[in-house]
C-alpha cells in the first residue's frame, strides 16, 4: 500500500493500515507517513521531530506544526492552522482530519 492509501484507511479507522503505518515509520522518511503515525502513536513526539527534520517544504511543516499543536493538546491553534493551511491546500487529508478531532475532543 502507498501512503495515501495508508492514510485513507487510517481515516477510515481501518486497523490494518494503522499497524502498517506504525511498521513502517521508523524507516520511513515520508513526512505524511511519519506523521498519520504520529497520530496513533505514544511515541508521537519522536515522530514529529523526525517528520520535521524532513519537512522540505511549506506544506509538509505546516503539517507537522498542526500536528505537534493537536497532540500537544493545543486545539485552538490547531484548528487555526488548520484553516490556513487548507485555504493553500485543499488537497490535504490529515488536516481536516486533524482539526475535526480538535473540534469533538472531550476534556475532563
């Protein structure tokens, strides 16, 4: 399975591409994949350093920061990078996912 095809299923909550994405992230160095895993890991920080280490362009970082924001439980910002993000690139489909899991998180 190509990446995309491993975020898609992760969207779709798809337990084999979670596993897959997390088999492959500590060899990979696609910035897309680094970070879906980062958002089913314990370890995500350790991810999101990597991704960012390898975040070329502006996509890929903004990526990365909403990411960070997100599991870093920093849902405002998130969500406003998200938006700004998407605004450039529509295309994208960890951001939205990203930022609707911002919006539905529960805090105690």
């Amino acid at each position: 399975m190509n990446t995309d095809s491993l975020v898609r299923g992760l969207l779709a909550g798809d337990a084999h591409a979670i596993r897959e994405l997390r088999a492959r992230a500590p060899t990979s160095d696609d910035v897309t994949l680094l970070v879906a895993a980062a958002l089913t890991s314990d370890g995500w920080a350790a991810l999101l350093d990597r991704a960012g280490r390898l975040a070329a362009g502006l996509p890929d970082r903004q990526l990365v920061t909403i990411a960070r924001a997100h599991l870093g439980g920093d849902d405002d910002r998130a969500r406003l990078l998200a938006r700004d993000h998407l605004a450039e690139h529509p295309e994208s489909l960890l951001v939205p996912h990203i930022a609707t899991a911002t919006s539905t998180r529960t805090t105690p």
